[in-house]
C-alpha cells in the first residue's frame, strides 16, 4: 500500500518546520550565553595565571579551557605525588624487586 499524505498533515508539517525555525534562534542564543558565562566563571577562577598570559589583550575561549584543563591536570597530580611518595617511604628498603620467575 503507497503512503498517502493529507492536507491535515501536511499542514502540521509545516506548522513544526515554522515552530522549529522561530525556536532554533532563541535556543542556540540561550546555549551561547551559557557558555559565555562559564567562559567567564572559568577566567575568574584562574585568577593569576590569566593575567600573567597578557593583561591586556581578550584570550579566546579556547585558551580559557585550556589553561583550566592545565591547572585542573596540575592539582589533580600534586594530590596524587604525597599519596605515591608515602607508599614508596613505606616499603622496605632492603626487599627484594619482584620477579616472577
């Protein structure tokens, strides 16, 4: 049996195209804004670090995210290094490396 199409449906076809291409404006302005206002929630955290780069000149989003990545790497491993530190001070020294054979 072919699919046949109605004026009915047709018009609610376009009824959904107009409503989506009237909403995908605002939408895409609202996800902008939010990511403009983590941008700027990310810049203020980084304090220091951003305003040595160059007081003066706007950075890129991009840059943002990625001195955040950098300094988010960097603690992550300074919180590691004591646990590891531990753990090697706590082994004895004189033991023998494990060898499996």
């Amino acid at each position: 049996m072919v699919p046949t199409t109605t004026a009915a449906t047709t018009g609610s076809q376009e009824h959904l195209t107009l409503t989506h291409k009237l909403r995908k404006p605002l939408v895409e302005k609202l996800c902008r804004e939010r990511i403009n206002s983590s941008t700027e929630q990310l810049k203020s955290l980084l304090g220091p670090e951003f305003l040595k780069q160059q007081p003066d000149s706007r950075m890129e989003k991009a840059d943002i995210l990625e001195m955040t990545q950098q300094r988010t790497l960097f603690n992550h491993f300074n919180k590691l290094q004591p646990f590891s530190d531990n753990n090697l001070t706590e082994s004895p020294v004189n033991s023998a490396p494990w060898r499996p054979w």
